[in-house]
C-alpha cells in the first residue's frame, strides 16, 4: 500500500473514531437526559411536557382537588413483588371498602407518579373497585434507573396482574392508563394475558415511542428527527436493552385480544390525535373510542369528567 493510501485510510480511521464518539456522547446525552431517573426529576421539576395553561387543570379542576383529597386522606397499602430478574417492583393499593373481585390497574404517564393517578383511583374505589397504582420505570420509587416509556413496563404490568391472580383466582382486571400510561396497558394487551383482564382502557396514548420523539425533536429541537434517533438508538440498544423501533402500541394492539377504549382530547398537543385514530383502526379486539372535545393531553377526565366516566362506566360494564 503507498504511503499516499495509508495517509488517506489512517485519517478516514480517525475521522471515522471522532463521528462514532461524538455520536455515542450524543445519544448518552439524549438517554441521560428524558430517560435517566435524574433527567426525569429535571423535566419533572422544569415544569414536565404540558405547558403551563394546559397542565392548570391538573391542579385547579374540581376533579383535581377531589382526587388529591382521596390521595391525602385515605389510607393505602405499598405492595410488591419481583420480576423474572429479582428487581423489586412497587405500586400503591387501595382494598375495595366491600369485598370485590373487580382490580383496576391505573399506570401514570412520564414524569409522574401513584400520585398523579389518584383522581382515577379515586373514582374507580368509588365504583367498588380494587385499586393497584404501579410505579413505572425509572420513576418515583421504582428501583429501574431508566424510563423505558412503556415498553418493559409492559411485562411488569404483566407480573402486577399476576400477582393480583395469585391473591384473587376469581379477579377481574381492568386495565387503564393516561399518556406514557396508556401507550403501557395498550402495549401489555399485545402479550399474552390471562382471562382474568377483562378490558383495557387507554387515555392519549402515543402509537410508538420513535413517532412520539420525531415529534419532539422536530417541534422542541428542531432537529430533523432520523438522524438523531438513529444515534440515540445505538444507545438505547445498550442503556435500555432495547430498540426505540420495538416500543409500539400500533404493533401490540394489532396482537391485542382485550377489548379496549381509546379516548383522547381533539386539542392535545403533546400526543396528537391522529395516533388516536392510527391506534383504533389497527387494533384487532374489541373496540371502542371516545374522542373529547377541546381537552388537551391527558385532561379529558379532569375537565369532563362526566363524559369520561360515563363512557368507561358503559364500556366495563359490558365485560364485566
């Protein structure tokens, strides 16, 4: 080889060493930064993904008060059990006031907590309903240090259902969840479930964690969204265990057996509405959707709550 080659080969090498660190530094950054349980606290603290006007509900609305005056006042139990590789998972339960065969499953969405899910609990003890409020990856008491926005947490939803059926052979399962919640039950419903989970319920849900960030990053970034998840997937590969490809709904509700409601704001702004429609015309259960006017991401059950609780009361009913 002349030495004008090995000249060019040597600096392709070392250009080829600087890209590949800068990319690697890049998508660590990306990962630390939404998905690490130190950048969810900064997001969470910075005020989290809804904007200021629309997250206002979440705090001000009637159904907000009541359902922190339910989190504040009534006593819970902190439960636990382990997956298939020893980690310790952990949810808050409320026992049904009678007994009950009837368990709602009710997942919080990103930067959230048990907590944020009380103005769901709160209505579903209301029902008579057991109430189990799990903490999802990389969030608030979970031992995982990273948020995997659904995808794992969807096998340990599954490891929560279980551990409701080994107490409650007879127990009827309801799944529910809002946002990065919603995209979690809908993506458990794409595995195999017991009999037991009679439905699922899903409140804004995203159709895949590589649509959901596109949006972002060209919205919020404004960095065309191909190139950077490319590299941040490399990571996510090792960081999370998986690729950002593999984290969608649309793919396990194509799979789904459990009858679902879909139910979103026609002003959401976060996770738009067209993921709504995406996911109802490709689930293979059975179906139903509600679309709320003029609610705003994940608000539909703050600010209607009529509309909202109507449609899930008749939904459940049907398969309970």
């Amino acid at each position: 080889m002349s030495n004008k080659n090995k000249s060019f080969f040597k600096t392709a090498a070392i250009t080829g060493a600087v890209i590949g660190s800068a990319c690697a530094a890049a998508g660590n950054a990306f990962i630390d930064r939404f998905l690490s349980r130190n950048g969810i606290k900064k997001t969470a603290a910075a005020g989290g993904v809804v904007s200021e006007e629309d997250c206002a509900c979440f705090y001000k609305s009637d159904e907000a008060v009541a359902g922190i005056t339910f989190y504040r006042e009534r006593v819970y139990k902190d439960v636990f059990t382990f997956n298939k590789f020893g980690v310790c998972l952990h949810s808050i339960f409320y026992e049904a006031e009678k007994p009950s065969d009837v368990y709602a499953i009710s997942c919080h969405g990103y930067t959230g907590d048990p907590s944020q899910n009380s103005v769901y609990a709160r209505r579903f003890f209301e029902m008579g309903y057991n109430v189990l409020l799990p903490y999802l990856r990389g969030h608030g008491k979970s031992e995982h240090n990273y948020c995997t926005m659904g995808w794992l947490d969807r096998l340990d939803i599954i490891d929560w259902i279980n551990f409701i059926i080994d107490k409650n052979p007879n127990a009827k399962i309801i799944l529910h969840g809002a946002s990065m919640g919603a995209a979690t039950v809908m993506m458990a419903t794409g595995e195999e479930l017991p009999e037991n989970v009679i439905c699922c319920i899903e409140d804004c849900g995203f159709t895949s964690l590589w649509d959901q960030y596109s949006i972002q990053i060209r919205e919020s970034l404004h960095l065309p969204p191909e190139l950077v998840l490319n590299i941040v997937n490399q990571t996510a590969k090792y960081k999370l265990g998986f690729s950002l490809k593999e984290a969608s709904a649309v793919k396990q509700v194509k799979k789904s057996k459990t009858p679902t409601l879909f139910i979103h704001g026609d002003c959401d702004s976060v996770v738009p509405l067209w993921m709504s429609y995406t996911l109802y015309k490709n689930a293979a259960c059975e179906k139903e959707r509600l679309v709320v006017p003029g609610a705003t991401h994940a608000a539909s059950g703050y600010v209607y709550p009529d509309i909202y609780w109507a449609a899930i009361t008749e939904f459940i009913n049907k398969y309970i």
